[in-house]
C-alpha cells in the first residue's frame, strides 16, 4: 500500500472519518474536486461471523454493511460495469466523474445475495470466479487449509511436504499461525507441491478430499447471470501464477475463461489475478498471457484508483473495510495519495 496511504489511515482516528463524512466534508470534495479516474472496489465475502470459517474475517464485509454502501454508491457515484469502465479507459473516452466499479473475488456461496443487492440498487457487479473450485468441483484451498487446521488434533503437527518441520497447534493463536504458514507454502511452490501438502495434510486429519460447500453453484452462477452481472476469471484452481510456472500458469488462464464462457454461455472479459498477499502474484509475463487468453482487463491488489495511464492488466483497485464512512474516506481523501502504475508498452509474445 501506498506509504501516504498507510500514513493517513493510520492519523484519521475512525471518529474523524465519521465527521468528515456526516459533515458533508466528503461531499463536498466529491463535488468541488471530482475524481477523473475510477475506484474498482475489491470485495469478497458477504457475511457475518459464521463466515470466518471459510473467509479470513478482515476480507469479509456484513451483508447490513454492503447493503449500505451500495445504497449510497448508487446515490452518490457513478458506478459503471467494469467492462464498460475498462472500455472507456483503453479508449482514452472520458469516464463520468466519480466512477465506481464493483468487483469481488474468489467465488463464495454468499456472493449470490450480494448480486441481488445490487440487482435491487441497478448496479452490476464483476465476480471473478476460481472456475474449477465452484460447489460441485475441487476443494478451494484457501478454505480447506482452514478446515484441515481446526481438524487436526494434537498439540502439533509435523509435515514432510515441502519439507520437514513442526507447527505448534496448542492455542488458537498456535492454529492461527499455522494457517498462515500453511498458505504461505501453497502461494510459494508450484501445483503439484501445493497439492501434496493438501494431501497431506488431509490424511494427518482423517478428513477426505471434498468440494467446498460454501462456494458457489453453477445454478447460482447461473442466476446472478440472470440478474445482469458480469463473470471474471480468477484461475481454475486459485494458484499463485508465478509460482505455478509459465506451463501451468497459461493453463489456469486460459482454461478458467474457456470454462466460464462454456459453463454459462456468455463472454468473459474480465480476469485478477489471485494471492494478493503473495510476495509476488503477477509480472509483466502473465499481463500478456491473460491478454493473448482474449482478457481486455485484469486487476490486482494494488491499492489505488485506475486511470487511463494504468497498465489495463495490472489495474489497481480500492480495499474494501466495512464501515461505510472508512469507504467514503478511501474514494475522496486518499485518492488524493494513490499513485497510479505506469502503462507498458504492449507485447506480442
């Protein structure tokens, strides 16, 4: 995150936020000095505490909480699909001042009553689905690391995969720990790694290999197409694309948007790029697999407003926090601090 960014989070105190915004201090900036650039919110899971079993709590926001910022969004921006934004920017069209794009990641099953809240407010969405991790297929990894934890038993764990070590499991904290470990060790090795470790630890917890209730069906897919949202691609299997090498990397690309369009019947433009906590989760290489794949755009996790000098395959986007006034603050005091990532010259690799 941006250094300033990071600074002014830290310096406005939450009740300074809420003033700010009750004031009328946020819309008047929004007025006086409208945004030329465009906020794409990254958003995931849409849900109250029952969903840190599968969710990490700080990428969850509550469904009171989401229903508030759209209300307001609708009123206050001009939220456009982000096709139709990412058209504009690659274009060099003006965008309306304002804009606003709504995106989430991943796939989870609560991400349909997110559709229909924005259905209800006229706004469409871009949901990135992990195309092979839907509700009838493979387990989503990110979600079973957390299930294969809280059912290991024993005061520790030892693994061999990739290498021999001893994850304490004594505490919540311990089990914390070891979850972050873990998924540290899934984003760094290749997919045959990651899936071995799986395995094993699926076999030290007695647990088989199942697909993840709490990500969505194909039906529900299906229906958030029906309510008129958009479907991105997030990869088949939610890998971190460096890590995987070019090989598979091309294939997660590639065949996630090649199942998509053959899932559902509708074109697929749109792709982020997984493990933004990685330390490395996209590179210049993989901007241009995901154009030669038929992308027009792809996001990051990079905190920030897309502008049309950003890379259309490295946009940033705007975390996510739940209290409206902490969103509000995001889009019209810090973007003030956002730096935008140079574009690149195109490739044609």
């Amino acid at each position: 995150m941006n250094a300033l960014v990071s600074r002014l989070r830290r310096s406005i105190a939450p009740a300074g936020k809420t003033l700010l915004f009750r004031s009328g201090g946020c819309r008047a900036l929004r007025t006086l000095a409208p945004s030329r650039n465009v906020a794409i919110l990254r958003y995931h899971a849409v849900c109250g505490p029952e969903g840190y079993a599968y969710a990490d709590p700080g990428i969850c926001v509550s469904p009171e909480a989401f229903d508030a910022h759209i209300a307001y969004l609708s009123s206050q921006y001009a939220v456009l699909p982000l096709p139709e934004a990412v058209a504009r920017l690659t274009s060099r069209q003006p965008l309306p001042p304002n804009a606003v794009a709504i995106t989430f990641d991943d796939g989870y099953a609560d991400n349909l009553g997110a559709a229909r809240t924005l259905h209800k407010y006229g706004v469409v969405g871009t949901f990135y689905l992990t195309a092979d991790c839907l509700a009838d297929g493979q387990p989503f990894w990110p979600t079973e690391i957390k299930t294969l934890v809280e059912a290991l038993r024993g005061p520790a764990v030892t693994i061999t995969v990739p290498r021999a070590q001893t994850l304490p499991l004594a505490t919540a904290t311990d089990r914390y720990r070891a979850i972050k470990t873990l998924t540290k060790l899934c984003k760094g090795h290749p997919i045959p790694v990651r899936d071995a470790l799986r395995a094993e630890l699926r076999q030290l917890a007695g647990v088989p290999a199942a697909p993840t209730p709490t990500m969505l069906t194909w039906d529900q897919v299906r229906e958030m197409v029906s309510l008129g949202m958009d479907m991105g691609g997030h990869t088949l299997t939610h890998t971190n694309l460096p890590s995987a090498g070019p090989e598979d990397a091309w294939r997660e690309i590639d065949g996630c948007r090649r199942v998509l369009r053959e899932r559902l019947g509708v074109e697929v433009t749109q792709f982020s790029y997984p493990n933004g906590g990685a330390e490395r989760y996209h590179t210049p290489e993989l901007h241009d697999m995901a154009r030669r794949a038929g992308f027009t755009g792809a996001a990051t996790s990079s905190n920030g407003f897309t502008t049309p000098d950003s890379d259309p395959y490295a946009m940033e986007r705007v975390e996510i926090e739940e209290r409206l006034e902490d969103l509000v603050f995001a889009l019209e005091v810090e973007r003030f601090a956002f730096r935008p990532a140079p574009r690149r010259a195109e490739t044609h690799a």
